[in-house]
C-alpha cells in the first residue's frame, strides 16, 4: 500500500529541518545525508537541493554542490543558488568557459542594469590618485595580511587612500598601520545605492574591490559605477562576470599570457607575485623539523575544508601508499564536528589509508593554529583551490608547501607566491609530478637533512623574498592606478561608452 503523500511530504520535511539543524551545528556530512533523505521523498525541492548544495560544498564536494546549485536554480528562486554557483564553480572541474558563462549568467540575471559612471577627472602632474579600497573583511587581520602590506606601503605623497570599510565596527587596527592621510569611512549597514552615492561623493579615482564573490551581497554596489575607473585586486581568481569591471589585477604566474580571452575585465599583471604578504609579530618562533629526529615525513594540510576535493583525497592517497611510513595531519575549522572527521577518514580509507596515520584536529586561536606546523615537514596544497595565506602561513613556520602549476588562476596562487619566495622546486608540473614529489620527499634518505636544514633557514629567506616584499607590490599597483583612468577614458570612447559628468545616479 502507498504511503499517504501528507505522511511523505511530512518526512520529507522532517528530514528538511534535521538537515538545517545539523548544517547550523557544522556537521555538514551529517546535514548532506538529511537532506539527501527529504530529496529522496520529495525530488523537485529547490531549497533542499540548494541547502544540500551548501552542505556538499563545504564538505569539499564541490562538483557535485554546483549541480545541486544548478537543479535548484530551476525553481521560482533562482537567484541564491546562481549565486552560490557562482561562487563555488572556480573550485570545480569546470573550465574557464564554464566560469565565464558561470558568472555572467548570475549578473546578467540577478544584477541591476549598470548605470554611467563618472567620467576620470584630469589629474596634473604631481596631484594625488585618489584610490578606494572596499571590503568586508578588514576585521579579519590574518586573511588580510596581503591586503596589509599593499596599504602600509603606499606612497601617501602618490596615492590618497580611502578605506571603504564595510565590516561593522572597524576603524583601523589588525595589521594596517594607521597613515595621517589615510581616510576610512563605514559604509556597513548601507544599502547598495547609498553606499554607491557615498563613494561617488569622495571622487574617487580608481575603486578597487577586494571582496569579489566573498560578499556576493556587495558586488550590485559596482553596478552602480561610483567611480570612473573600477579594478579588483586581492581575492577574486577567476573573471567576475560582471561588465562593470574594468580592470582585474593579476600576475604572470596566475594569469599566463594567452589566458586574457577568460576574462571580461582587461587584465593587468604586477612585476612578480600579485600579493606579498605582512608578517604578524604574533607568529610562533620556528622549531626543528619533526623529520629530523624520527627521519619519518608528516605531511600536512591547514586548508579550509571546502577545498579538500575528491580528487585531493586521491592524490593524497597515491602519496600515502607509495610513502608508507609517512603520516598526515589535517587541520581546519569544520573538522572540529564528528560527522566531518569521519567523513575525512572514510574518504581516505577507501583510498587505502588507514587511520592510524591521520590525525585530523579542528581550528583554533590563531597562534595555535600557526603552532601546528611545528607537527609537520611538508605541507600539501590543495587542488583546483589552492591556498594563498594558509601557503605564506606555511612557509613562514618553515614548512614547505608542495603544489603544481594548475590550469586556473585558483590552481596557481601558492604557485606564485613560491616563486616570489625562491622555493620553486616545490611548484611540480601537475598533479603526476605533483604526487612523484611527494613520494620522493617521503623516501629518499636524504630528505630529512635537507628539509631540517632548509627548515631553519626559511624564514629569513621569506622574509628577504618578494613574497614579503610590499614596497614592491606597492609601486607596482601605483603604476598600475596611474594608467588606469587614461586607459578607461580610451576605452570609453573606442566602444562609444556614455559617461555622465557628476552627481546621483539616474
């Protein structure tokens, strides 16, 4: 006899609620089999498939979320799971086109029309740039610490720096130091609009954003065109999507030359790494490497669960297999819930790991956090998302960071920023290379001196590199600025672009 369709759609919702309980817990594998329970019962449920999206995403399942996204977008609700596709579809499999498309099916969809923007204001020789920073994330002094170092570094006489602080309650602090010139002005809380009038109001030359799909709320802000000149910086990977960019800022390594047609924003590169980071004074002194008494290797990942991918397990599980008495420790934020952890392990034991050589610990205090690399020898970087401060984090503590060169921008960050630090043969070729280092590191006998010694020298090598180099990073992006408003006006006027002179947007 068939079940009552009021009892199904009862269990159907019951499991909906346990699912959301469980994804407010962070127990996100325990959430995703919820809520594969209620689809099973009830299969057209946009906003389970969108909420089971979310939770597949965070366990690292990332290929399978941005279908979940995709079906859930076909319901009257599109806009958040375009949204979040959007946002996850640069860790996928997809290619470049796929992100394209990705992305400017969200804004040409969910994003208001584009308004004319101001036209560049002539600046003489010799008169500041007027150079807006948006963000939602000055509060979060680790994650910014590129970000630090751009802004501690300018040249004031150069630039006027406006810091569009959209995090609540910030006015400076965490890493940026404070310049008499500087202006911060708190745009949270504001809609779109008005903090678009806001920005328009301080005539800003060149608005740069450094949230990109971090803050998805935001990004209608641009559409708006508060400046004449738009660029983003710092944390977007891949194309915006979004015609109201003009400019992406990138390098050689993360952008190669040729790789322009994937983007819709014209595409600048800085001499070297696109981020050079500020160290804390809060880090941990450097310990001798664990290899170096044990002679055994422990490897090691501190990436964000999200970018742990099926594909990262199996790599990880070549490595442990043909590296038998090698270890590996894994830690980040979301495997502080049991249901992750066991998760984690079941992925990996289906690759042949045991757990006796894992170890998986959840976040922590940041020092504490930092501490944990004294446990390990080589860091693996996760892959098609790999990591950018979690690498320089790495490195600083003095472990090395194995990556390969990816087909992406988000594959090529630790790419980058290993270049500018000299520890280029830690950048494999690709994932078979990649895998091959590994094992090498693992198993040569002469790996443990090596990596003890390189261990101890690390440091000061870093911090003498490129990747610490903000001064650098700072000319650079000045020159960069200062061609920007000419260059647009060029534009302008190539694809017969309106521009308004001043005032509200109509």
């Amino acid at each position: 006899m068939a079940e009552p369709a009021a009892s199904a759609v009862q269990r159907a919702r019951a499991w909906y609620v346990a699912g959301c309980a469980e994804t407010d817990r962070g127990e996100y594998a325990t959430a995703a089999t919820s809520f594969e329970r209620a689809l099973a019962i009830a299969p057209d449920w946009c906003e389970a498939q969108h909420n089971l999206g979310r939770a597949l995403f965070e366990l690292g399942r990332v290929d399978h979320a941005v279908r979940c996204f995709e079906r859930a977008a076909l319901g009257p609700q599109a806009g958040l799971p375009r949204a979040m596709c959007a946002v996850a579809i640069p860790g996928s499999s997809a290619d470049h086109e796929a992100v394209l498309d990705a992305r400017q099916r969200w804004a040409r969809e969910f994003l208001p029309p584009m308004r004319p923007g101001p036209s560049p204001r002539r600046i003489a020789p010799g008169d500041r740039l007027r150079v807006g920073y948006v963000s939602s994330f000055f509060h979060r002094p680790n994650w910014m610490k590129p970000v630090w170092s751009l802004l501690n570094h300018h040249d004031r006489d150069v630039v006027e720096v406006h810091l569009l602080a959209d995090s609540a309650g910030w006015t400076g602090g965490g890493g940026y130091r404070p310049h008499p010139a500087d202006r911060v002005h708190a745009i949270a809380g504001l809609p779109n609009e008005e903090a678009a009038a806001t920005i328009e109001r301080l005539g800003i030359d060149v608005l740069v954003d450094l949230n990109a799909f971090s803050k998805p709320a935001r990004l209608p802000l641009y559409q708006w065109r508060p400046a004449p000149v738009i660029a983003s910086w710092f944390n977007l990977y891949a194309t915006s999507g979004m015609a109201c960019f003009d400019y992406i800022v990138g390098d050689d390594t993360v952008i190669a030359p040729g790789e322009e047609r994937h983007y819709c924003e014209r595409v600048v590169r800085v001499d070297g790494t696109y981020l050079a980071f500020e160290p804390s004074g809060d880090a941990p002194d450097v310990v001798d490497a664990p290899c170096a008494g044990s002679g055994e290797i422990t490897f090691g990942c501190l990436a964000s669960q999200y970018k742990l991918t099926p594909d990262v397990f199996d790599a990880w599980g070549r490595i442990l297999d043909r590296a038998p008495s090698s270890r590996l420790l894994l830690r980040n934020a979301a495997l502080g819930a049991a249901s992750v952890r066991r998760y984690v392990h079941d992925e990996l034991a289906a690759r042949g790991v045991a757990p006796s050589r894992l170890r998986l610990v959840g976040g922590a205090d940041h020092v504490e956090f930092l501490r944990t690399y004294d446990a390990i020898d080589v860091a693996l970087d996760p892959f098609p998302y790999s990591g950018g401060t979690t690498t320089m984090e790495a490195i600083w503590q003095g472990v090395p960071v194995l990556t390969f060169h990816g087909d992406r921008w988000a594959s090529r960050t630790s790419a980058s920023i290993l270049h500018a630090a000299g520890l280029s043969e830690f950048v494999a070729r690709d994932v078979d290379d990649y895998v091959d280092l590994a094992i090498r590191l693992a198993t040569s006998p002469d790996s443990a001196p090596w990596l003890a010694a390189l261990r101890r020298s690390m440091r000061a090598q870093v911090q003498g590199s490129d990747a610490c180099n903000g001064p650098k990073l700072a000319r650079s992006m000045e020159r960069l600025y200062r061609g920007m408003p000419d260059a647009r006006t060029e534009d302008a006027h190539r694809e017969g672009r309106v521009f308004r002179e001043s005032g509200p947007a109509a």
